[in-house]
C-alpha cells in the first residue's frame, strides 16, 4: 500500500529508508572503559582514548560485540563472522579524534528482515541492509552561554549500532510501525533502550518520491529525528517539498535535512557527501574481527522469546486476532502483564478489557503498565466477578474505575457499594412492570409494530435497578411481558 501525495502533475509515491542509530546496553564504551551512564555530569566520564590523546589504542568492548550479534540474531539477519573496523574521518568540534571509529564495507551484521503490522491489520516485511558497530561522538552545548559552546564528551565512544533499512516503506504509518517494532525487538533481547527522548535510539529519514514505476529519484536524509511522531511528521513535509521542486521544473538537490516541528517544515543542512568524502580506511588499531559460529550459536541459544514468536503464541494459544496480539506484545511488561491475566480466563476477553477500559484506564491517570495502580491479579479478580455474573459489564466498568481511584480490589468495592448484580427474577418483574406503566405511550407503540422500542425498554429497566440487574434476565422478563 502506497501513500499517494497529490500534486498538480498527478499522483506521486514515497519512497523511505530508515537509518537507526542505537545505543547499546553495555556498562562500559565500545573501545575505552569509561562508563557509559547516561545523566552523569559533564566530562566525568571520559578516558584518554575518547578524547583522542595521542598514542591513546582503542581496546574492542566483547559485550558491546555480543549485543550486536544478539540484534542481529533477532532481526533474521546474517552474522557475518569476520568484520571490521574503519576510520571514518570528518572534523567536528565534539569528535577529539577527528574521525569515527566505524564500519563500512565489512559489517558485523548483514541482510535481515522485519515483519511489521499496520493498522489495517495488513503485515508486511521490510528488509533490512546492514548493522555495523560505531562509537558516538560528544555533544555540543549552545546554551550554557551567549557567546559560547561548550563540549561535553561522556556521550563520545559510547557503543552504537546502526541499522540501515532497505528502502521498502511507503507511507508514514509505515516507518512508524517499523520503528516501534525495532524498538521493541531491541528491548525484548536487552541490547538497547529504546528511549528517544534520552537520545539512546535516533533516527536520520531518507525520503524521494516519484512516479508510479518509475525508478528511485534523488533522495534527502533528514538527521537525527528523535521521536516516532516526529519521524512520521518529517517524512510527509519533505515529500510534500520533493514533489513541489519537482513540478516546479527543478530538481531535487541531495542533501541532508533538519527537522523544525514547530514549523512542521525541514530545512537545509548541508550537501550529502558521499563515502569517498570521508575517506574511509581500515583502521590501523584494530585487526579485524573474527568471531567463532560456536559463539553465535550460544549467544541464539540464550535469547528471549522474541515479539513474532510471543505473538504467534498468544494467537494459538489464547485465541487472539492477529491486531490484538500485535498490540500486547509491543511492550514486554505489557505482554507479561497479559499472560497473568489470561491464565485460566477466556483470553479474547481479557484482550478486550485490557485494551479498552484498562489503558484507557492509564491514560487518564497518566501512568504506564509499570506503576499501574491495578494489577493483573487483581483485573483478574474483576473478570472473575464478571464471569461468574456477581456483576454485569455496565458495573464492571464503573469497578475498575474504582480500582484504578483507590487501589481496591474489585470483590471489596463491589460489597462496600452494594454492586452485586440483581438475578432475583421477582425484582426484575417488578422493574419491568413499574416502566411498563411509566411509560403506556412508548407501550403502545411498541405493540403496534415499532419493535426498536425495545432497547428503549430495557435501558429504563437496567436505569430503574440501577445498572444492576441481569441484563439476560432483563431480556427475559421484557420478552415475556410484551
């Protein structure tokens, strides 16, 4: 499926690549011992090979290896067991050394695959080029002061995989399921983070756009989108700029582009240089990298269940659609979450409380799965109560409305507010009958042949008995006396 941008010369098609730049999960930095905490202060952790003193060796990380092979392992994607490291060379002010310690023509991880789900409910797999191990550089700081930027370097060295996509995406949507399912598969094995907003996980757009079957155009790559609402929000302004250059009878420049989101606009960086502008050489520190199948077999052998894999078994096992189960396990608390409550209860029915009444639940509150104020033993404890019709769906709601309120359990909100479902079929009789009388205009339509009316009945009936009484026995008694 194509998202289709109209211009005045016709329909046009995106086309998307994502380039993720992922922080690893290891206490030390890929070539130095230095922590690799993130929030300490500044230039408190930085060796004298992240600063690039003369003579300084880099000394290869095994943890941040094995975090890249386990990625690898989880994306499908070939483990290449001989890479290595490159110089990748270009000045900044925050890069002492004057150049990245990176991969280019011999990464550690090769061609792989993500499956993603849409909202649609539609799946589709997107290909994914590369993973090459690098370090990161410091961070520039331009308002500590008016007239002055200061460096921090605690972020340079820090481990980072990169994980180039093919250009396989169509529309925003997407590259933001690709990304959340990136995420999530990286949080699953333990190997990153995830979290965008610390800078752990960041993402540089490529986007073109051309005709229908016509080949790749000149593409632009947005740097360093740090949200997925924002990655989506970058795509759809710069193709809607691609497709106005392009009718306009010029041509699109490649380049790298910045994101403004309060203008909802990119704007230019600077020319897109090519590889041979870097002039990547092996680097002279580093032999290259070999590592044994032995290894990686035992490194697969200990991984997690993964999302594709958790998310076929809820199918099988609890009876889920492919959307509800998609959804469950995007987040690994969420899915555990899930288990306890399914365990021993209709699964569909547990799908659908927790991801109807229970986050939005959340979302009111504010809060995550993580410190929700009710947990799964206790909406288990709900569902019981309404499997067993102590109370009907109406009060189930406004229980958990409680629970999330005060932290009760279900069973002592129900007793303490007198919220047991009426089953007493005499009590029932007699609502119907006392509406029945309230109501002999409604009555008389009804009988002569306006049949909807009869909704209309049971609702005053449930609101006369207070939401609580049986709404099968209500039907019942309904039935019977019209």
């Amino acid at each position: 499926m194509s998202y289709i941008i109209e211009g005045a010369t016709g329909p046009w098609e995106l086309v998307i690549g994502l380039e993720v730049h992922a922080q690893i999960i290891s206490r030390a930095k890929l070539f130095s011992g230095a922590s690799a905490e993130y929030g300490a202060p500044p230039n408190s952790q930085v060796s004298f090979v992240d600063a690039g003193f003369p003579g300084m060796l880099p000394v290869i990380n095994a943890e941040c290896v094995a975090q890249a092979v386990r990625t690898g392992l989880g994306l499908n994607a070939q483990i290449n067991l001989v890479s290595r490291f490159d110089r990748k060379n270009y000045f900044y002010a925050d890069l002492p050394q004057g150049y990245q310690i990176s991969q280019f023509a011999h990464p550690i991880v090769g061609k792989g695959e993500i499956e993603i789900l849409l909202e649609s409910g539609e799946t589709r797999q997107i290909g994914v080029t590369r993973l090459h191990l690098e370090q990161d550089a410091g961070k520039s700081l331009h308002d500590q002061d008016p007239a002055l930027s200061f460096i921090d370097l605690n972020r340079a060295g820090v481990a980072l995989m990169e994980i180039v996509s093919e250009p396989d995406m169509r529309t925003p949507e997407e590259a933001g399921a690709y990304l959340r399912k990136l995420r999530t598969i990286m949080r699953y094995l333990g190997t990153c983070d995830g979290n965008m907003e610390e800078g752990s996980m960041r993402a540089d757009v490529n986007v073109s756009v051309r005709k229908a079957d016509e080949e790749f155009r000149t593409r632009c790559e947005i740097k360093n989108v740090n949200s997925v609402r924002f990655v989506m929000q970058a795509i759809e302004a710069e193709a809607r700029r691609q497709v106005a250059v392009w009718e306009s009878g010029e041509a699109v420049q490649q380049e790298t582009r910045l994101y403004d989101p309060a203008r909802s606009e990119t704007r230019s960086m600077r020319s897109k240089e090519d590889a041979h502008d870097y002039r990547y050489f092996p680097d002279p520190d580093l032999l290259p990298l070999v590592i044994e199948q032995a290894w990686v077999d035992g490194l697969a052998s200990g991984l997690p269940e993964l999302p594709d894999a958790k998310k076929a078994r809820f199918m099988s096992r609890y009876g889920l659609p492919a959307y509800d189960a998609g959804v469950l396990i995007m987040e690994q608390a969420t899915a555990d979450f899930y288990e306890v409550l399914a365990e021993g209860r209709d699964g569909k029915i547990a799908a659908n409380w927790m991801l109807g009444d229970f986050f939005a639940g959340l979302n009111r509150l504010g809060r995550g799965i993580g410190d929700s104020p009710v947990s799964a033993a206790a909406l288990g404890g709900l569902l019981d109560l309404l499997a067993d019709a102590t109370i009907n769906g109406r009060i189930a709601k406004d229980v958990l409305e409680a629970m999330m309120e005060t932290g009760e359990p279900a069973a002592a909100i129900v007793e303490s507010r007198g919220l047991r479902q009426v089953t007493d079929t005499g009590a029932i009789d007699a609502a119907v009958e006392k509406v029945l009388a309230a109501n002999p205009d409604k009555l008389a339509e009804y009988k002569s042949g306006k049949q909807k009316l009869f909704g209309f009945f049971v609702g005053q009936v449930m609101k006369a008995m207070a939401g609580k009484g049986n709404p099968a026995l209500v039907n019942d008694a309904l039935k019977r006396r019209l």
